[in-house]
C-alpha cells in the first residue's frame, strides 16, 4: 500500500512543482527607464565651423551660442537657442534665434526665425557638435565649448 501511494504522490508532486514554476505569468516586467536627452542649457564660444569642405577655427571664425532648456519629457527636450557667428575675413555675419528640440538618439530639429534646419548633435563634456544636414545650402558642422 507505501509503494502504491508512493506511486500516486511522486507523480503529483511532480506536477505541482512543474506547473509553479513559471506558469501563466500574467504581469508584464516594467519598460525600462527613459533616458532623457542632455541639458544643453548654457553660453557657448565657437570652436569652430565647417561648410562645403572649408573649416574656420577661431579666430578668424568668432561667435556664441546661447541655449535654453524649457521642457523636457522622455526621450525629448525643447528649448529657445540663439546664436551669432561672424567671419570678418570672409565678409559673413549669420545671426537666428528660436526654438530647437533635442532627442537622445541624437537628432536636433531647429526652429529659427531665418533657418529651419534639422541634423544630429553631440555633447561631450563641455563640447557642444551641431552638424546641421538640411536643407541643403544650410549643411555645416559647427563646434561650440560651453563657457
């Protein structure tokens, strides 16, 4: 009669500690964290500019970036920027201010009053790297130290 409900338990307790064991699970693990992008907030001298193929360190290159950060939700930031770059040498003077919006895979979107211009960015340190790739006449990279 042992060997008998022996027989009949093993098997039972099998199966109790097999359907346990990661069963039905129901609860979905919690999405990880978004990061959000880096607070550009701040005053930046120009380091440099490159446009068709032609890179201008300073000086003769002079200039300032003033950013802002505004809001920030998720994997987006948005804010107000302006900026003034001037290259006496070469008779240029650029100035815009707006809006820009910042995600952290990179990409920037700026909203000026004289350019709309999208491209991706960079933060490294104090080292601020915008390339701008549209539109087309507006294509440069421009380096920037947070002062």
């Amino acid at each position: 009669m042992k060997k008998r409900l022996r027989t009949l338990w093993v098997p039972l307790v099998i199966t109790t500690l097999v359907a346990g064991c990661g069963g039905d699970d129901t609860m979905e693990p919690e999405p990880p964290a978004v990061e959000p992008p880096p607070n550009l907030s701040g005053t930046y001298d120009l380091q440099s500019v490159t446009q068709s193929g032609l890179t201008l360190g300073a000086p003769p290159a002079m200039g300032t970036f003033v950013v802002s950060q505004t809001s920030s939700s998720g994997d987006t930031a948005s804010g107000t920027m302006s900026y003034n770059v001037s290259i006496p040498d070469f008779g240029i003077m650029l100035a815009d201010e707006g809006t820009y919006t910042i995600r952290t895979d990179g990409s920037w979107q700026q909203n000026g009053t004289e350019v709309q211009a999208l491209g991706t960015y960079t933060l490294a340190g104090n080292v601020l790297t915008v390339m701008v790739t549209e539109p087309a006449v507006a294509v440069s990279t421009t380096v920037w130290r947070r002062q």
